[in-house]
C-alpha cells in the first residue's frame, strides 16, 4: 500500500510597490532594495533570507513573481529578482498585478489610462495579452518558460483560466475561498480546496481553514500562527488531502513600514522549514515545473483548527501589531 502523504506548495508572491503612485520613478530604487532585500539594523530579511533558508534545509519554493513594473523600470531589476531566485536553485512562475498597466512607459493595452486592481477587471482578449506580456517579460529576465500562474490579490475569473489556455499555461493558482473565491465564477457554490480541471488548466486552490469564528482563514505566515499552520499540515494528511498551499511574501519578513524585521513572523517560518525538513516523507515539497495535472472529482470540506489555537494566535497578532 502506498503510503499517505501531502503534497506542500510553500508559494511566495514577489512584488514591488512604490507606496503610492506619486513620484514612483524618485521612490523605486529605495522600494526595490526594501522589497527584495529587507536590509534592517538586525540584517537583511528580505526575498535573500528565505532563499538562504529554503536552501539551507533543502526545500523548494514556487515564486510567483510579479513582471508588469518592468515596463516601467526596464527589465534589469526584473533580472535581478530572477537571477537571485534562480541562484537559489527555486522555481519561478507569474504572477501579475495589473494596476501597473498604466503606468508602462510603451503601452501594454491601448485602451487603459486608469488603475484597475483586478484581472476579473479585464477582457478576455486584454487578460491573454496581459498574460503573454508577463510570461514574455519573465523569460526576458531568464526565468525560462513559466507554466503556472497567480493573480494579484487573488483577483481573478473564469476568463483568466481561458486566457492561461490560450497561453499554454497549464497551472493556476489563484483561487481562495476566503478572498473572492465565490466571486470568480469558478465551481459556484462550492468550496474548492484540491485540483479541479477548468478549460484544461488545472486550478490549484490555496488551502483555506475554519478557525472557529465562522470564518474562512488561509495558510499564510503573516496570518496563522506556527502551531496552526503545523496543526494544519498534520490535519491534511490525517484527513487524505493531496496538497496543502501556503502563501508568503517576499517583504512578510519585515515589519508594516518595512525597516524593522517582524520577529514573530521569522520565528513562524523557521519553525515551518524545520517542520517540512524533519517530516519531508509526509510532507513532500511540490512546485509546477515537472507536474502532472491530479484534479480531483470531489472536493473536501475545509479543515478545522481548535478555536484554543485561534484564540493564542489573536493574542500574538495583537502583540506583532503593538510592538511592529
């Protein structure tokens, strides 16, 4: 008999902002430096640190990296963010922002002069040029050839998965049922927590939790505490579930004004790479690149985390926010 196990995607989502959109070409060399590196008076926190790291304990990461400021900025800081995650030995895919389409230097779409936050905001003809022009700007800056794909803010339709068709892409991550899942159009009045086979791309949902408030909560360092993200882990694979999906971010490390590091935070991934390293039998990194589509026919129901666990995590977060 095979044994069970869980298939873990630790995602990070790789962004440059500017604080704003005044003054951004006078603003983006010192963002860029906070965003990617995270220098602090304690060191540097940054997208570095949890490459160092992963590498350290022998885990692979899937970074979905976010492309359009280069058409601002050129594609040289976009290289510089590929480079740094291909020295790592770590998985590049797209991410996309496109409240950075107006702000391109040449066009990417003719008819946009306003920000819209959302992919779901776009055309199916503007959401499959949006996604060439990012998967392009990627393989420019030596990402190779992506086959996965993130929207921003999770901020996507059932026309981005037709866009990803269009553009060979066969992966999709950007459905959470706690963050406009039910607003995508996607499987409606169901709560997608494994693969499902949309348009011939396979969607693979982030893994979403009841913590005992009656809400829906998902799997992010900046946003469960260490014990519920291992409670979790153990529950999936107790439960059968073939994949548990965690969010990260490139700047989670640092505190809301990105010049101190956020100590809890750092604590919850370390923990979490000794966690996957010391159970990597039960828990076996996965990324997009060599991946067999798994959709499945059903879907479970959410995981649930005691609410004890949810009640001493509001008590950390509360701490995190005081002292941030």
């Amino acid at each position: 008999m095979t044994k069970q196990k869980v298939d873990v995607f630790f995602t990070v989502d790789v962004e440059i902002w500017c604080d704003g959109w005044k003054n951004i070409d006078a603003k983006f060399p010192k963002a860029f430096q906070q965003y990617v590196y995270g220098k602090t008076n304690k060191g540097e926190f940054g997208l570095r640190y949890k490459l160092r790291k992963l590498k350290e304990h022998g885990l692979l990461g899937v970074f979905f990296v976010e492309p359009l400021f280069a058409t601002r900025f050129g594609i040289e800081p976009l290289a510089e963010i590929v480079g740094l995650i291909n020295e790592f030995g770590q998985e590049v895919q797209l991410h996309m922002h496109p409240e950075w389409v107006d702000e391109a230097k040449t066009p990417v779409l003719s008819e946009v002069h306003r920000k819209r936050p959302f992919m779901r905001d776009f055309s199916l003809k503007d959401q499959i040029n949006l996604i060439a022009t990012g998967a392009r700007l990627i393989e420019e800056a030596g990402g190779g050839r992506v086959n996965a794909f993130r929207a921003g803010s999770f901020g996507f339709n059932v026309d981005t998965l037709r866009a990803l068709a269009e553009n060979n892409i066969p992966f999709d991550s950007s459905y959470n049922a706690s963050y406009f899942g039910e607003e995508s159009g996607l499987a409606p009045n169901e709560i997608l927590l494994e693969p499902l086979d949309v348009f011939g791309v396979t969607e693979y949902p982030m893994t979403v939790f009841d913590d005992g408030t009656r809400a829906l909560r998902h799997a992010q360092l900046g946003a469960i505490s260490a014990r519920e993200m291992e409670g979790l882990l153990r529950l999936s694979l107790q439960s059968q579930r073939s994949m548990f999906m965690i969010l990260s971010h490139n700047f989670e490390l640092l505190n809301r004004s990105q010049d101190q590091a956020d100590e809890t935070v750092i604590r919850r991934f370390n923990h979490l790479c000794d966690f996957l390293d010391k159970h990597r039998t039960d828990f076996p990194m996965a990324g997009f690149k060599e991946m067999q589509p798994q959709p499945r026919v059903t879907q479970p129901k959410p995981l649930a985390s005691p609410f004890w666990e949810t009640a001493i995590r509001i008590v950390e977060q509360g701490a995190r926010r005081r002292f941030a």
